[in-house]
C-alpha cells in the first residue's frame, strides 16, 4: 500500500503542473486569439491521463487502505461524520477529488467539441481553474491540522 500512495502523492505534483500549464496556455489562447492546436489538445489529454490514475490509486487506496471505507465500516458514519479528520479521509477528500477530476475531464472533452477555438479556450480555462481550486482545497497538505501529510 505504501508504494501506491507514495505514487499517489507523486502524481500529485504532476497534475497540478499539468494543470497549471493547461491554465496559462487556455489564458494565452484567450487573450492571442490563435487557433486551438494539437499541442492544447494533447496538455489536455495528458492531465486527463495524470489526474485518472492519479484517482484510480486513490480508489484502490480509499477501498482497501486504512483511511476511507474502513474508518466508516469500524466505526460507522454517524462517528465519522461527527469527527473532522475522519470526515475529511471518508468524505471530503474523495468527493473533491472526484469533482476535479470530473472538471478536468469535462475541459478535455471542450476541445473535441466542434466550437470556435475562443470558446474552447475560454470553457477549458474556467474548468481547469475551478478543478485547481478544489484540488488546492482538498489535498491534505503538510500544514492542515489533522490531516496534513508529507509533501511527498
């Protein structure tokens, strides 16, 4: 389990580049105006790529690691509701997760849409945002009291 979770957090890092490379270029392609080319279909394809494993190992970390599924079938839902780190292991990191990774796919899937290239930009820039925003929010960073683990 250890060496899906550190792969977990490794991944991590590299679709929250992805992600904030997606965001500048889907901005420059805004603000320029040029064509949507291969180049932003592919950033986009690859941070789909990054954030779907990245969630296939949180699935398999969350149904058979000790924190997620577990912490609700030892101790029950109203317990873990009612105490924040469990909370955030069993509900709030799994379903901000699954939004943004859902966010992110959406944005990928605008650049197949048959759309003038402004709007493609404009729609990819605001879900690749609103995905950082929540990933930002709900990553358990080294600082958060309770939850906060290891920058790798």
């Amino acid at each position: 389990m250890y060496t899906l979770l550190l792969l977990h957090s490794l991944l991590r890092w590299v679709i929250l580049l992805l992600l904030l490379a997606a965001i500048v270029q889907s901005y420059s392609g805004i603000r320029s105006g040029r064509p949507f080319s291969g180049g932003d279909r592919k950033l986009g394809l690859f941070l789909m790529i990054a954030a779907h494993t990245t969630l296939l190992l949180g699935l398999v970390l969350w149904f058979f690691g000790q924190f997620g599924l577990s912490l609700a079938v030892d101790n029950g839902l109203g317990v873990v509701m009612k105490n924040s780190v469990m909370r955030y292991w069993v509900v709030e990191h799994f379903a901000g997760m699954l939004i943004a990774v859902a966010l992110i796919t959406v944005g990928r899937g605008v650049a197949k849409k048959n759309i003038p290239d402004a709007a493609r930009f404009k729609r990819a820039f605001w879900l690749f945002l609103v995905a950082l925003i929540v990933i930002l929010a709900t990553v358990p960073w080294p600082f958060r009291t309770g939850v906060g683990r290891p920058w790798i």
